[in-house]
C-alpha cells in the first residue's frame, strides 16, 4: 500500500490521528504513522524556513530579516508566496514495506472512522481518508 499526503495537511494530519482514542495495535500503529508524519512536518518547517531566509535575508545572528512591526521582511512577497506554494503543495509519500501493516490498520481506524470533525481537524480528516482511498494497494497481494 502506499499514500500520498500533500505536504499542507501533515501536521493536520498529525494532530488529528493523535487525537484518537485507541487501544492496543491500533494505538501503536496510529502512533507509528503520526510520529512519521511529525518528523516530516520538523523537515517541512526547516525547508520554510531556509525559503524565508532566502526571501528575506538573514540578520547577524543568521535568523531571518523581521520589520519593525515583528513580520519577516520579504521584499519579493509575490515569488515568495509562489515558492512556499510549491512547497506545500509536494507530497510526502508512504508505502508498504515495514510500513504496509501499519498503513492497513489506520486506514480501517480513519475509514470507519465516525466521530464529529469541525475547522482545520475536517480538512485534515477529509485528506487522509481520499488518501487512503486513492491508495496503490498492489502491495496488499504479498
């Protein structure tokens, strides 16, 4: 099996599978793909950042050019937007391997799932479950 998670919804993504009240293995395996999905949010973040150093230089100290008013000083605002855009936009992929049970038992979980989802948490909701829906599943024949 293999997702495909666009870059937007991962640590959305995060949150919501941690939110869960599981048990056993479907605890573990819940946790297994939400500390996946943190440690690439901590690359995703450290990408933005090195992207709004690149837009709005860096200071002394090497962090970004901030305004008076606490904002980053980015003079090329609209090339900026368009690469955090491109950024966001990739997609953190997922499959099978160690991975493969994993996978099977939160898509159960997140398919079944039948709890209420408000704001950014049903974005969030609704991206995993087209994830898993649109998923490859030629790795569940092995």
């Amino acid at each position: 099996m293999k997702i495909q998670i666009s870059y937007n919804y991962v640590a959305g993504i995060a949150s919501f599978l941690i939110n869960l009240k599981l048990k056993g293995k479907q605890s573990r395996h819940r946790t297994r793909l939400a500390n996946l999905l943190i440690e690439k949010n901590k690359q995703i973040a450290e990408e933005e950042l090195e992207l709004i150093k690149e837009y709005a230089g860096v200071n002394e100290n090497g962090a970004p050019n901030k305004k008076e008013n606490g904002n980053f000083d980015i003079e090329d605002v609209a090339g900026f937007k368009q690469q955090q855009e491109e950024l966001l936009s990739e997609k953190f992929i997922i499959e099978g391997g160690d991975h493969h049970g994993m996978l099977k038992t939160v898509k159960a979980i997140v398919l079944d799932y039948d709890g209420e989802v408000a704001g950014s948490e049903a974005f969030a909701y609704d991206h995993i479950c087209e994830a898993f829906e649109n998923a490859d599943e030629e790795s569940d024949e092995e």
